[in-house]
C-alpha cells in the first residue's frame, strides 16, 4: 500500500481535491493522509507554555468532521490525518515526506481566481518544491475522470518517467494523447518517425497500447509566449483530455512555464487535473 497526501485547508477546494484523491484510493488500494499546516499562529504563543492557540483545536474539529463525511462516502478507504506547524511547502520539501508519499494531491481555485492560490503561494510552491509528484485538481473536478490522458512531450527520457509515476494513480487502461510542439520546425516525415519510434517505447515500457498524437507548429500560438498557454488549453478542451501530465525538470516544458512566467496565464484555465511529475 502506498500512500496520497492531500494538504487541507478547509476550503472548498481542498475537499474537492480529498473527494477525488478518496476516488483514486478505492481503485488503487491507496492510503490517503490529510495534512493540515498551522501556519497563523507562528510566534503569536512563542513565549508561552500553557496556552493552547485555539485554532489549532478547531483544525482538529474539521478535519474529524472532513473524516468522517469522507468514510460515509466511501467507506473502504484507509484515511490518517497529520498536522505540523509552518509553510506547507517547506513540510513538503522534507526528506521523510519522499520516503513515505507517492503523490501530493492539492486543490486549486481553477479559472475562478488560480492567481491568488499559484502565484506566490501554496500551490506554486509545492509544485516547485515537492520532491514527490504534484496532482493540482481544480474545483470541477468532482468526479474521477481517467479515461483520456494528454502528455506534454518532446522526447524525454523524463516525460516516459512521469508517465510511470501517473500510472499508480490511473493505471494503464486508457487512451494517451500525446501533444507535441514543434519549435524546431521538423520534417513531417522525420517527425513521424520519431513519433512512432517514441509510441514504440512507451508501448514497451508501460503496457499503455491506445495512443494518438496532436502535433502543433509554434505559429498555432501566434508567435506569443503567453498564448502557448492559452493554446494548450484549448488542445486540451478540443481533445477532451481528463488529465495532462506535465514534466518537472530543468529543461522541460513546466521549466519554462515558470521561468517564462507562462504560468500566470495558465492558471486562469486550469479546467482538469494536472499532474507534475518529478524528475530529478
């Protein structure tokens, strides 16, 4: 049995992300925990040896109500609940959290207002940071949806890595969509070939046997950075994709999403689960 960390705020979007992470657990014998960071009251008790923060007695309180409504739903899940003080990001950056976690799985606010939760917070920060695969789901996203999943690719060897770490969650029963840009203008004819040597290897490598590809020339985005964004949402939405797995690493696409700050424009279009894998 492996194990899914859901941080948990308490908002809305955090038990959307525990409902669908609790849907991926039935299917895959997974154990999920719910963490909770107390972040508000850093230094306000510092000095103190008796007094207790009262939030973090409400904390508590939810997260046993947020059990149980999870249990009477689905009642053969194996949920654990853990608390720490400080910034979830630097929790999630501890070596113990790689060795005991597969998957962080974290709500987001969606096309409803992604900036104020990305940029410069929670979410942006784990994303960066974890040193476990990221599962960002949106509000809508209340329904496990698996049988459509898109990958990013140019060819890694990382991209196939990632796809390996998705498979735990989803299995290899579905349709993968590759979606490749072409920025170094390939020969369609040479361009094939690589495609069909690269569909070869992932046949090889992960059993994954239903796949297609869409491929884009850089002039579909309109020569804009920003409109890569923009461009690959609506492959996604024309595509009718459930999940698009992304690929962290220095020279991968989710590299230069950030570095480009691509980002900001993505986050108002978060509309399914992304998955940033972890390459090292």
């Amino acid at each position: 049995m492996s194990k899914l960390l859901i941080p948990i705020d308490f908002s809305e979007n955090a038990s959307v992300a525990a409902h669908y992470a609790a849907q991926i657990a039935i299917t895959t014998n997974n154990e999920i925990t719910l963490f909770h960071s107390f972040t508000s009251h850093i230094n306000k008790f510092a000095n103190t040896k008796h007094l207790v923060d009262p939030s973090e007695e409400d904390a508590k309180l939810k997260m046993e109500t947020l059990v149980a409504e999870l249990l009477q739903k689905y009642p053969s899940i194996k949920i654990s609940t853990r608390f720490a003080n400080g910034i979830l990001a630097e929790s999630l950056e501890k070596q113990e959290i790689k060795d005991s976690y597969q998957t962080v799985i974290m709500g987001t606010k969606g096309a409803t207002g992604l900036e104020s939760v990305l940029i410069g917070s929670n979410t942006y920060d784990v994303i960066k940071e974890s040193k476990i695969p990221v599962l960002a789901v949106p509000k809508n996203a209340t329904k496990l949806k698996k049988d459509n999943i898109g990958l990013l690719t140019n060819f890694k060897p990382g991209e196939l890595e990632v796809l390996k770490q998705a498979i735990p969650l989803y299995g290899n029963n579905f349709h993968l969509q590759l979606i490749h840009i072409n920025t170094k203008e390939l020969e369609i004819n040479t361009l094939g070939n690589k495609l069909e040597n690269w569909i070869e290897q992932i046949i090889a490598e992960t059993g994954i046997e239903d796949i297609s590809y869409i491929v884009k020339s850089p002039s579909y985005f309109a020569g804009s950075r920003e409109n890569i964004a923009n461009g690959i949402h609506t492959i996604i939405r024309d595509e009718d994709i459930d999940v698009i797995l992304i690929t962290k690493s220095r020279k991968s696409f989710f590299q230069n999403i950030f570095t480009e700050n691509i980002v900001k424009h993505m986050a108002f279009e978060i509309e399914v689960p992304n998955f940033f894998g972890r390459v090292e």
